[in-house]
C-alpha cells in the first residue's frame, strides 16, 4: 500500500500515470508539448486491434475492444505510483451519456486505488464551462454512433450542440491521418452555425496547434481535447501554470 509520495527528480510535482490505445500516435506527443517543469506523464498501452471501420457496428466493436482491456492496463500502470490516472481516449467516456461517464470514472479510481482520474468528457465540460459557453459546434473522427454519444453527453450536461461534424475515419490509425486542410476546413464548416465555442474530440486526431492558431482567425475559443485533458490534469493537481502556445484554454485559465 502507497503510504506517501515517493519524489523522483523528474515528477516532483506531479506524476500522470497516461493511458492510450496502442493504435493511438498522437497523445504522447502532444502531451509532452504541454507538459511544465516537474510534471512526468508516464504513458502506458492497451491494446487495441487497427480494425477496418466501414459502419456503426465496426465503431461499435472498437468500443467493446476498449473495455474489455482499458481495466488491466491500471492494474500496470499504479506499479509506478502516480498522481493521477489521465486517460488518453475519449470515445468511451462519453458512452451513455453524463451518466456512463460517471460510472467509468468511478470504476477506473477504485481499480487504481482512489486515485483521482482524468476522463475527456469532463475534461470538455471543464473547458466548456471555463469560456462560460452555451452553444457549441463539436468535431470528432467518429461515424455517427459515437457522434450521438458526444451529442448526448454535451446536451445532458447542459449545452446546446448548434452543429456535429463526424469525419467517418476509416480505422483508428487513420484518425490520426487527417490531412491539415481538411481539418481547417471543418472547423471553418461548423464556425457557420454561429457557436459560443468550438470543441474537437477523439485523442487520436492532432488538433493541438491548429486549434491554437484557429483561434485567431475564427476569434472564439478553439478547444482540441488533448488539451482540454491536460489543462484538466494539471489544475486537479494544483498545478495553475499558464501555457502558452497551445491555446487560450491553457493560457488563461
């Protein structure tokens, strides 16, 4: 049993224990661009077949993938003793709603001991409420099974979804091979509806610095998740650290 923090000279301020699907190249990457002096993210990997997604059904199964291993990679990862579990997927933590989304929470910090965890739902939520936001325009790689978890998870918590983009990758690894232009001219797409607030789920899609800079040219908040989980992650720490370069999210609040 973890009696007291055990310091290393890298972590010293916090260590994140990261969870991603192994078919996931972008989390780390993005993480490690955000993260200040003191603060370690310690990653870990569940496996997750790169299946074909043609439908629901295959989206489904990707799902179903997910939570049949996500449970033992926290029994790996509470062997370093971290801070915090962050998980770095989004897609099952907005399933069924606000309400799956509590019950994974709860079962992920009673697998890891009562160790407080990081989801992307809240994380969102937590952004969402930061720019006092009421509309809102979402961008997800997902098809539309998963568009309508995100659909109900924003709606349930309050929020008016003004427009859905789901951008139908074709599997997990193809998230992460959207092309630059496409992704500018999705978010110029859903800016149409007129949001409070423009918010990009699915870890596996590198939005970090095109919503940074998208935030200039569309003069409203720009969130992508990755930064959203951090931003998260640190302030649950007790870490304020203004970030800059990656948003107003980190930069202001």
């Amino acid at each position: 049993m973890k009696t007291e923090r055990m310091i290393d000279p890298i972590g010293y301020r916090a260590k994140f224990g990261v969870l991603v699907p192994s078919t996931n190249t972008i989390v780390e990457s993005e993480f490690a661009r955000l993260a200040p002096e003191g603060v370690s993210n310690n990653t870990g990997r569940f496996h997750v077949d790169n299946i074909d997604l043609n439908s629901d059904a295959d989206f489904e199964k990707l799902i179903e993938q997910i939570k049949g291993t996500l449970d033992r990679s926290v029994d790996d990862m509470i062997t370093c003793e971290p801070d915090m579990i962050v998980l770095g997927m989004s897609a099952e933590t907005f399933w069924d709603g606000k309400g799956g989304s509590e019950i994974l929470k709860k079962r992920l910090s009673e697998r890891a001991g009562g160790l407080p965890v990081a989801l992307g739902s809240e994380a969102c939520q937590t952004a969402v409420d930061a720019f006092k936001a009421k509309r809102v325009a979402v961008l997800t790689p997902y098809w539309p099974v998963g568009d309508e978890m995100v659909r109900r998870y924003f709606t349930e918590i309050g929020l008016e979804v003004v427009a859905l983009k789901g951008l139908k990758a074709r599997s997990p690894i193809h998230i992460a091979c959207q092309k630059e232009e496409d992704l500018v001219n999705s978010l110029k797409e859903l800016n149409a509806s007129e949001p409070d607030l423009i918010i990009q789920v699915g870890t596996n899609l590198c939005l970090g610095a095109i919503a940074a800079e998208a935030e200039r040219w569309l003069e409203k908040p720009v969130v992508a998740i990755n930064t959203a989980i951090y931003h998260f992650a640190l302030r649950q720490s007790g870490i304020d650290d203004k970030i800059f370069g990656y948003g107003r999210l980190l930069s202001e609040h």
